[in-house]
C-alpha cells in the first residue's frame, strides 16, 4: 500500500530489470495482468497498480466537479507511486480506463514516461458520439448519472451487472478464471468501491474535458503503441489510429483478434506486442 499525496494505492511489484507500471480498466483491479505480469517480470521491474476508487486502494470523497476522480488525479497517484519504489522515469501499459490515465500521465509528466502502451481507447470519445458507440458503451452514459442513481442500481445486483459489463464487451467465453472473477467480484461489491467507479466516469464526462481542452495542444511525445480488439467496440466504432496520430508524435499500433478485455482474451499476443515494443 502506498500514500500518495491524494489517495492510499494497493500494489503489486515484482521481477528485475528497467521499470514497468501495469493499469487495469473498468471494471477490474491489477488482477487483470494476471496472464501476462509474471512473464513480463522476467524482464522488468513491473508494478501493478489498483488506480484509486478500484479494487484495494482508497476511495476519497470526489471533491468539486469529481475532480478526485479526473485523470490528472490519478495519473499524479501512479507517478508518486512510481517514485516511492525509486522510478523517477518508467514504461507505462494502460487498458481502457487505466489507458485514460496513462494519457494524461504522458501528456502532464512527460519527463517521467519512457514509453507508454495504450490498450483499446480513443481519446475523448464523448466528443465522437455515434450511435453504435452509445448502444454499445451505454454504460458511458448511465454512469455518469447523479449519485445515488446509477449507483443503487448497480448495488441492487452488482454481481448481475459485473458479469453482464464482461459479457457484452468480451468475444470469449472464457477469458475470465473462476479466481480472478472471483477477485473482481470481491472488490466489486463494496459500495464504495461502486460509487468510486461512477465519479471516475463522471470526471470523464466533466473534470477531465476541461483539462483535455486546455491541454489540446499537448501531444504524447513519448513513443507510444496502441492496440485494440478487432472484435471490439473501439475498433468497430474509429479510426483508432487516426485519431490517435492527432494526440501523438510517435504512435504506431494494430488490432489483436479479441474484444475489449485483450490481456486476458489473448494474453500470448498481447504479451508478445508489448515486449516488442518496450525491448525497443
């Protein structure tokens, strides 16, 4: 467990060699890695990391305008993580929501990124609302519903509604172990961890435009890969690397044949990509 200066953050650290920090997506904990993390660790100093509001780590109060949700709060915890084991400057890996925070971690503290991976995102997707994004990512939109909306809902069965999240952004049956299910499921069921998870998507939705606006002229400048389910809603929805060739300075990228939970559906392609690219 490690203070920062906004939320208390539970890690997992492992392995030798240069640093390497792992985000999860919504709505998983760094039990997401679990295929891929030890593999990694024979070649890295890998940290994986519960952001703050999932999983382990503390859930403080969102503040005004959820602005201990925005990304710029979180990608501040996974720098002062990083820190405390002695990375000044690290490899980053981030899958959807953790993705978001690895954006912002390269756009905010460029001198501490070396090379970031974004898995199965565009950036600022409310701004490219089609309509099969908003069937498909209805979520987006139910989430961000003022509190205790979304929020009693989702408590009424949150088992329900966590194996309905996986089943309908998942092409594989099964992806999931019974052991890691069993984990998200744990953490899930905490109310505040339910509620965590809506003001991170409020924040997406408020906070955290207003920090991409001003920002708007910032670019990744780090080297940056992305990579995307060719099954999935991103890769059905966007030109994903279009839109990311507007963001960054040095991206290159391609589609896995999974849906959106790619280091679990397809951990031996997704392993393979990433040491591809950070042994570069």
């Amino acid at each position: 467990m490690v203070k920062t200066s906004g939320a208390t953050i539970n890690t997992m650290r492992g392995g030798s060699g240069p640093p390497l920090l792992l985000l999860h997506g919504y709505p998983q904990t760094h039990i997401e890695w679990h295929k891929i993390a030890p593999r990694l660790a024979q070649k890295f100093t890998v940290v994986a990391a519960d952001l703050r509001g999932y999983g382990d780590s503390s859930k403080p109060p969102e503040g005004e305008n959820h602005i201990n949700y925005s990304k710029r709060a979180m990608a501040l915890d996974q720098v002062e993580v990083m820190r405390s084991f002695g990375f000044d400057k690290f490899a980053v890996v981030g899958h959807d929501r953790g993705g978001r925070v690895t954006w912002r971690m390269c756009v905010e503290h460029p001198e501490a990124i070396s090379r970031a991976v974004i898995l199965d995102i565009v950036p600022l997707p409310y701004s490219m609302v089609t309509r099969e994004f908003a069937t498909t990512n209805f979520h987006w939109f139910f989430l961000i519903q003022p509190a205790p909306f979304p929020e009693t809902l989702i408590g009424n069965s949150a088992e329900f509604y966590l194996r309905s999240r996986f089943l309908r952004q998942n092409a594989r049956a099964n992806t999931f172990t019974t052991e890691a299910m069993n984990e998200y499921l744990r953490c899930f069921k905490n109310p505040a961890t339910i509620h965590a998870t809506c003001e991170d998507y409020r924040a997406g939705a408020s906070i955290d435009l207003e920090h991409s606006n001003a920002d708007e002229a910032k670019k990744v400048t780090c080297p940056l890969l992305v990579l995307w389910g060719a099954q999935g809603n991103t890769g059905r929805s966007y030109d994903v690397m279009k839109i990311w060739r507007e963001h960054a300075v040095n991206v290159t990228g391609k589609a896995l044949p999974a849906g959106h939970f790619m280091p679990e559906e397809v951990p031996d392609e997704t392993l393979a990509e990433l040491l591809a690219f950070l042994q570069t």
